[in-house]
C-alpha cells in the first residue's frame, strides 16, 4: 500500500533493532530528512498519549466510570516499547488510580519485561539470554527495548505476559466471529492478558465494577489474502 502512494519503502535483513539502526545513520547522512526515532523519541512518546484523552473521550460517550472505585485494565501489545508506553502514560495520566496498564510480549521476543525484570533496561537484548526474537507476531519481534519508554515504565506499567504464536490466530478468528473486526496477529496478543489479570496475578482482581480495554491496534494494511489465511488458521 506504502509503495502504490509513492512511498520508497526500503527493507533490511536483520532484526528490527538494525534496521532503526541503519534507518537513523542513512537519515543523519540527509540533511532534508526528519528521522522518526521509535527507540528514542519523546516527541513519539508524548504524541502517543493523547490516546488517553481519547479514551475517556470514549468511555465517557458510552458512559462508562473509571475510577478507583471502578478500576480499568487495560492492555497493550508491546514491541519496542513506543507506542504502549506513550499509550500507557497517556491513560495514567488521565484515569489516575483506577487505571492499570499490562504489556503483551510474544514469548520470543519479551523485551520489556527482559528490560525491567532484570534492571537493565535497554541494556539488555533477549539474543543475550538465548531467546531468539523469532516470532509470527512481526510487529513486536523487537529483541531490546526503547530505553527512554523502559526507564518511565519501571513506575507506571503494572506487569508484563507473555503470549505463544499458537494462540494468536485462535483470539483473531474469534473477534472477527463476534464483532467483524480485523485486527492482525501482534495486535490479539493482548487478549491474553484477561486469563492472568482475572487470577490477580499482577493487580488487585477485578469486580463486578471493573472494565477491560484491548489495546487492539493494527491490522488495515494487512493484503486480503493474507487476512484469509490468518483468519482460517484460526478456525483451525
């Protein structure tokens, strides 16, 4: 779709950690270029929390509290960490206390949690404990996290889990079954998060009072034959 617009789109052979490496050196060789650094980026940071304004935007059209009375979970697939992070400042900025943030990770790719449970941030890379990074959820197969986003989590994010392959495509069958939305495979590591908040693993558990959120993002630019093969994979 990028390149039918006009867009030079330029692919790298290695794990996504080079290729914003070599996307940054070629862009500081280009004085006309605008590097978009989602590993170091505040200015992407804080463009991404506007969304929780527009959460409670949302919620309070259809009505729904959020406080600490009526706690909110929400959670986020997480690659590098940009996006969720800013997402995740964003709401805890706005819902406060009633609002509980949770990271999806493949389990090939658990950067961020590889980054906070260990203390070292971006210091460290799953290839250095023997994880391979390889995963079918290609938007998070991200092996180091943003340091900027890792650093500001240690006191916001709420937890992390991890998600198998497998499971993805069963959660994108079923939400296209239920509601018709697509959303691609990185985007439904998410839904596994329900299974470990509701043991109250990582927060309190959840009433009768409490909501839900899945961040489920991404999925529109997917081709129309990739999106079948997905969906019957899924129904497998």
């Amino acid at each position: 779709m990028l390149r039918s617009k006009g867009v030079t789109v330029v692919e790298y052979p290695d794990d996504y950690e080079a290729a914003v490496a070599q996307g940054r050196r070629e862009a500081e060789a280009d004085p006309t270029c605008h590097f978009v650094d989602d590993e170091n980026s505040l200015d992407l940071f804080a463009g991404y929390s506007v969304a929780g304004r527009r959460l409670k935007r949302q919620l309070d059209e259809l009505g729904i509290k959020v406080d600490k009375d009526h706690r909110m979970y929400v959670y986020l697939p997480c690659g590098v960490g940009g996006a969720p992070g800013g997402v995740t400042y964003g709401i805890r900025e706005t819902f406060g206390e009633g609002a509980y943030c949770f990271f999806a990770e493949p389990t090939h790719a658990p950067c961020m949690a590889l980054g906070l449970i260990s203390g070292k941030l971006n210091g460290i890379a799953v290839g250095d404990i023997g994880i391979d990074g390889k995963t079918e959820a290609d938007g998070l197969a991200v092996g180091r996290p943003s340091g900027l986003v890792a650093k500001a989590m240690q006191t916001m994010l709420n937890g992390c889990f991890t998600v198998e392959d497998a499971k993805l495509y069963p959660y994108l069958a079923a939400l296209k079954d239920q509601t018709g939305i697509f959303i691609e495979p990185s985007a439904c590591a998410a839904f596994e998060g329900l299974k470990y908040i509701c043991k109250g693993a990582f927060a309190p558990e959840p009433d009768e009072n409490s909501i839900h959120v899945v961040w489920a993002t991404g999925g529109n630019m997917v081709p129309e034959e990739e999106k079948t093969a997905y969906y019957e994979r899924g129904k497998r």
